[in-house]
C-alpha cells in the first residue's frame, strides 16, 4: 500500500513556475514507478509525465515536453514536477500516481493522491 500527499499547487502568472511535490508513504516508494497527470473542469484525466523507480529514464506529453521536469528522491520518498513558462491552458488540478511501470495510460496506476490546484493567470 502506497499513500501519496500532493502539494506546492498554487495561482501564478503565466510565464511563471510552480514546482509540486508528492510525498509518499511506505517503504516500497522506490520499487515504483511515478507519474504526474492533470484534470481540467470538465476534461478528462490526462498523463503529463512518468518516471521509472530510479529516476533513470523520464517520458513527457507533448504539450510539456521543454517546460515540466519530472524528478524523484528516493531517499526522500518523493517526486517533483518543476513547471517553467506556464500557461494558462496549464490549469488543472495535478495529480501523482503509482504504478509498477511508467504508463501513461491512467489506467494502468494503483495509487493516487487527492490531488492539488494549479491555476495560471493570463
């Protein structure tokens, strides 16, 4: 069992940064794979990024690919998304995810967090 806890969502300018956390419980944090997806109001779910359980390999939609980086301390029982030159198509709330390989298909994640808000103005 794997217990995530988003935070760091928050408004900000377009053009503007956020970096969001995910804080995992349990000691199997890191025989996991992480991903990092988003919902806008009346939108479905949507992947943004993934990352394999030692960090070694990273995979991006095309919409964020240059302006999120997907990273995570294992020691710390952590993953991050550092979001540059955010726009306001970028609103959602964000969402962090477990799974045993990094999917972008929602579907094929075990755990979630309860998510946390990013609105970016214009």
């Amino acid at each position: 069992q794997v217990q995530l806890v988003e935070s760091g969502g928050g408004l900000v300018q377009a053009g503007g940064s956020l970096r969001l956390s995910c804080a995992a419980s349990g000691r199997t944090f890191s025989s996991y794979a992480m991903g990092w997806f988003r919902q806008a109001p009346g939108e479905e779910r949507k992947w943004v990024a993934a990352i394999n359980w030692n960090g070694g390999s990273t995979f991006y939609a095309d919409s964020v690919k240059g302006r999120f980086t997907i990273s995570r301390d294992n020691a710390k029982n952590t993953v991050y998304l550092q979001m540059n030159s955010l726009k306001p198509e970028d609103t959602a709330v964000y969402f962090c995810a477990a799974s045993q390989m990094p999917y972008s298909n929602p579907t094929r994640y075990d755990y979630w967090g309860q998510g946390t808000q990013v609105t970016v103005s214009s």
